[in-house]
C-alpha cells in the first residue's frame, strides 16, 4: 500500500485542513501529516512544490498530488470503498453529496464572520443577519439528513462519512461562538464535540504559536 502525505495548515486556524484529517482519522487510514503554518514569510515557498494554487489541505499519494477538499474526499472514497465514505444507498449518497457540495460552495458570512479559531469561546457574540441565514441553513440541512437517512446512528447519516467530516469545523465554530442550539442539531453537535479525533485537533490546534491577525475576529 502506498504511502499517504497530507499536508495541512494551522490547526488552530484551518478548516479546510481539518475536513479530511478527521476523516482520515475516524476510518483508521494511515497516513503522515506535513502541517505548514499559514501566512507565514515561507509558507508561498514551502506549498510551492504541491501545486495546490498555495492553499491547503493537499494529499499526496505517492507521485499523485491531490488539492481541494472535495477532491481529496472522492480519491479517498474511491482508493478505500469499504470505509464506506458516502453512504452506500444510493439515495443517501446523493444526498450526502448534495450537502457536502453546499458546505464546500456557500455559507460565506459564517465562514467570514465566524472564522474557526480553537482556541476562541465567546459567550455573547453579536451575529449579523446574513449569518443567522447561514446557521438556519446549517440547521435544516442536518434535521432533514438526520430525519431521513440518519436513525441508525448518531451521525448525520447514521455512521460517520464525508459529510460529517465536511461539518466538522461548522460545529467548531458553533460551539466557539455561542451558536444558540437546541433538540437534534444540539445531539449532533455534542456527538462531533465528542469524537476522540476533533478533541485531539483543537488541543493540538490550541497548542499552536502563531496568532494569524487575519483569522482573529475583531470585538
Ligand atoms: N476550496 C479549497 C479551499 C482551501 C483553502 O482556502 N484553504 C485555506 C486554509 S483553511 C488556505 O490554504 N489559505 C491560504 C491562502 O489562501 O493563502 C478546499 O476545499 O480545500
């Protein structure tokens, strides 16, 4: 079996670098992580290499560079089919699909205003309108795949899969602001709150030197 690299980010910081890791994580596939702290005077010369337009998370297997979140997930689920990466019945990966594509596509203003930051908890956060939007979204998202798909376990639909993975950064940011939650979505989110693998990111995350200034939110 080949050797998998992924390069990730700032662990306080980078949602995007999270997504995968944790999915890599729960579905035990080995692999070494190569974090590169963002923003930094070298980090333009240290992603060089991986033509990834200097972003992250990117994996590398072997010879084979691999660069945006989404892609990174459809090369796994292919390369590992028994870690069930979307569902297995049809309906449900569609599904699961359709919700991860939202995720990597939209809610700008929460990704703007709530920038994921570990070590951040905020009890009276003011938040805008256009956030609110996206949090209702967010919400109706997870009741309807949990109604429909997810009764045979706590996961969005039942076992953990890429859209849980897409949403775990979501629930970060929920929990760090003071995201107001109640009845399935407040289940939800204690259930990502308890993964094993997301407290191990956001201690090591918490760990971390560099404060980026602009991933801070200003109060
Ligand atoms: N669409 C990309 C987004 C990747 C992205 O924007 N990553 C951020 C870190 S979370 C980054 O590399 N920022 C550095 C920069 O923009 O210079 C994905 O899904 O992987």
């Amino acid at each position: 079996m080949s050797e998998l690299t992924l390069v990730i980010g700032n662990k306080n910081y980078s949602s995007w670098s999270l997504r995968p890791w944790i999915y890599m994580k729960n579905k035990r596939i080995k692999f070494t992580e190569k974090r590169i702290a963002l923003y930094m005077e070298n980090t333009t010369k240290l992603l060089e290499p991986y033509f990834s337009g200097y972003k992250v998370p990117v994996l590398i297997d072997d010879n084979l560079v691999i660069w945006d979140s989404l892609a990174i997930f459809e090369y796994l689920a292919e390369k590992y089919p028994d870690c069930n990466g979307w569902p297995n019945n049809p309906n449900a990966r569609a599904t699961a699909r359709s919700v991860s594509a939202e995720m990597h596509s939209s809610f700008s203003a929460l990704r703007n205003e709530l920038p994921m930051n570990c070590r951040k908890k905020f009890s009276h956060f003011t938040l805008s309108s256009e956030v609110l939007y996206d949090i209702e979204r967010i919400k109706e998202v997870w009741r309807y795949c949990k109604k429909t798909y997810g009764q045979k376990g706590p996961w969005l639909f039942g076992e953990f899969c890429i859209a849980d993975a897409m949403f775990a950064p979501v629930v970060i940011r929920f929990t760090g602001y003071g995201v107001p939650l109640e009845g399935l979505e407040k289940d939800y989110v204690q259930t990502v709150i308890n993964n094993t693998f997301l407290a191990e990111w956001i201690e090591a995350g918490k760990q971390e030197k560099e404060i980026l200034e602009i991933a801070e939110v200003k109060i």
